[in-house]
C-alpha cells in the first residue's frame, strides 16, 4: 500500500470519530465526583433520552455492549426463570448465551440467518410458553444485516404483565427508527462505538417502569452491572463506579451533532447511503445477502462463486486502506459487509465501490469498472 495513503473505517462498528469528539477527549482529565463533571452527565443523559426516544432514564455503564446486554438479563431476571431468544444472528445467538451462563432456560425461536422473524411467531411462542419472563430480540443483527419488527412485536409484548421486550439495539440506535416509549421497548441496550460515533467502551440501557419492576424481583447474581445502583447514582448525575470521563466527554459532543441535525435527518441520510451501495452492488452482478428486511446501517455482499470473501477484506485493507467487514461465524469467507453507519459520507460511499470493483477485477471476477460506481452516483444524485 501507498504509504502516503489515507485509511478508512467503514466495519459495523467501531466507527469513525468525528474531530471534534476527538479534540474534547484529548483535553486533560477531570474528576469524575467534581462539580466540573456533574453537569457534562446531566446534559449527555438528558441528549441520550433524545436519542432513545424515551421519558425514562438511560444508565451509562464503562463496558462494551455485551456489559449492557448482560447487566439487561442478570438485573431482570431470577434462577430458573424462562425466556424467549430470537436467534438470527451471532448477536441473537449471544443473547441465549448470557441467558445460559445464568441458569435461565431460553427458548430459542431460530430464524435462517439473513431471513426475518415474524411477529406471529413471537405471538404463537408466548402463547405456548406464557411463564416466558422476558422476549430478547436485536434491533438489527450485524451479523446478517436483518433489521427486525420491533414496533410490532412491541405490540404483542405490551399487555403481558408477566412478559418484557429486551432489545439489542447497539448497531441501530442513531441510526435507524428506535422508538423506545411509543414502541413499548421495555429495555433497550446501546453502544457506543457505533452509530453514536465514540470508540468503544461505553454501554447504555434504558428500562421502562415494567422493567423496573422485574428488577425488583430479579435475584440472578451482580455486582458491577447492578442497575438499581446505577439509578440511584443518576439521579445525583453520577455514575456508581468511575465514570469513563472521557468518553463521556467525548460523548457530549457526538450527541451535540446528532440534536443538531436532528434524529429524523440522520436516519434518513443513513437510508440514502445505504440505497446507493446496495444498487451498486446489483448493477456490479452482486448479490446483496440480506432476503428480508435489509437495515440501512450496512450492506451484506455475498462474495461472488469461486471468491473467498476474506480475500476481498483482505485487498480492501492491505491495498487500498479500506476497512470493510467479513462474515461472521457460519458467514465466515462468504459475505462481505460494507458499513454506512455514524461519521461516514456519500463519497467515502462512492470510494469503497470503487475500490471494491478494483478488488474484484484483480481477484479474477468479470467486471466493467465504474458500474458500480457509476450506479451509486445515479442514486446519490437523484
Ligand atoms: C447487534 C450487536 N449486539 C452486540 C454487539 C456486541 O457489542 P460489543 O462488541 O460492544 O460488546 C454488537 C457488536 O458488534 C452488535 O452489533
């Protein structure tokens, strides 16, 4: 590679930072209990509840997501409770995983990776299984770039006292529709290395006051994700452990951005790059994985026959600088994913179809170079 060549980021996560979050973190540190910090987490929580959609408090725990989706089983539910898992993915897959690690019994709806899972399905599981504590679900698994139903499942899930909806939404939220109180999302777990524009190592989790009572109730072992801790320590615009002051005051900023130009306006930028690589894709003789529900967060490319699609991931990097996504798991060398998700433009677009055409013709595929291209401009033009 050129070593005067630039380097891009375009994985589902982590995801560029934007200058100006970047200059914010660089500033020395400052205490977490001080009266400087104080009022940098009350705005940052009160921007969160904008970005959440929600009237309901939003912990900021120092973790990767998985803390999140971890700290949403343990504080929720007891030994031996029950609970329904959509498995479409390796991230719906994690959530029976932690449900396992804690003695919770999941009863696992599986849905072919890159298909959809239908609302009546969940409704037929509860119906089977009434005891089910709680329904887990992603807002868009990564791993196949399937967004799921969650306005209508939200539906179902509403009314049954016994029953919360867990959602996943870390590769959607600030990106895609999340529409936490009005969709009835009991829970739902954030990160911020994605759509939120930070590095990795912030979590959050948002509960509604059903959930809170299940957190009650819960009696499954925690120590560090104890979210009625962290509740009691909000409302002082504190966190209970050290506060990842940084990122927090990184955060501030990607949030600044995000009320700026507005939630509504992101989501729709975010579906306009994402049409544009999909119809280059087609016009390349590609196929887009993704059968139902393709997410506006990222596209998910089969690699053409006789191509292992770490090859591709491999030239992208190497040679052009460019950091897309493999497979992942069962998808490990047969996909691609191409991100479009948080600090990424129309351009950054246009040059990973080019250099993805570059890629293809040198790995030996048929190709007529700025088709893609060609296609993906048409789009952003329209
Ligand atoms: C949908 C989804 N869930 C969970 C995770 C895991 O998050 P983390 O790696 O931050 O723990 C990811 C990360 O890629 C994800 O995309």
């Amino acid at each position: 590679m050129n070593p005067l060549a630039k380097r891009y980021l375009l994985a589902p996560g982590p995801t560029p930072v934007p200058p100006e979050a970047l200059l914010a973190m660089a500033q020395p540190i400052i205490h977490h209990r001080s009266p400087q910090f104080k009022p940098i987490l009350a705005k940052v929580e009160e921007d969160l509840k904008y970005v959440f959609q929600t009237k309901n408090d939003v912990l900021i725990l120092a973790s990767t997501g998985t803390g999140g989706m971890e700290g949403a089983v343990t504080n929720t539910l007891s030994p031996g409770d029950k609970a329904i898992v959509v498995r479409g993915g390796k991230f719906g897959e994690r959530w029976a995983e932690i449900c396992g690690a804690y003695g919770v019994e999941s009863i696992n709806i599986d849905i072919e990776w890159g298909r959809c899972v239908k609302p009546e399905q969940i409704a037929k599981t509860l119906e089977e299984h009434p005891e089910a504590k709680a329904v887990f679900i992603q807002a868009h698994e990564t791993s196949t770039g399937v967004k799921f139903p969650l306005k209508e499942i939200g539906e179902i899930v509403k009314d049954k006292e016994n029953t919360i909806l867990v959602v996943d939404a870390i590769s959607a939220l600030g990106a895609m529709e999340i529409k936490t109180d009005e969709w009835h999302l009991d829970v739902v777990v954030a990160g911020s290395q994605k759509a939120l524009m930070l590095p990795p190592g912030l979590a959050f989790v948002s509960l509604s006051e059903k959930a809170w009572r299940f957190v009650e109730k819960s009696s499954l072992p925690k120590y560090y994700f104890n979210f009625t801790k962290e509740r009691k320590a909000l409302a002082k615009n504190q966190t209970a452990f050290t506060a990842a002051v940084s990122l927090i005051i990184g955060l501030r900023e990607t949030l600044k951005r995000i009320k700026e130009i507005g939630l509504e306006n992101i989501i729709a930028y975010h579906q306009r790059l994402s049409k544009a690589v999909k119809t280059a894709i087609k016009a390349m003789g590609l196929r887009v994985f993704t059968k139902e529900n393709p997410s506006e967060i990222l596209t998910a490319v089969e690699a053409p026959e006789g191509i292992d699609a770490q090859e591709i991931t491999k030239i992208m990097r190497e040679e052009y600088g460019i950091t897309i996504a493999g497979g992942q798991a069962q998808l490990k060398g047969k996909i691609f994913r191409i991100s479009h998700m948080g600090y990424v433009d129309e351009h950054e677009m246009i040059m990973v179809i080019a250099a993805l055409e570059r890629t293809l013709i040198k790995l030996g595929y048929k190709l007529t170079p700025g088709v893609g291209v060609k296609a993906a401009q048409e789009v952003l033009l329209s």
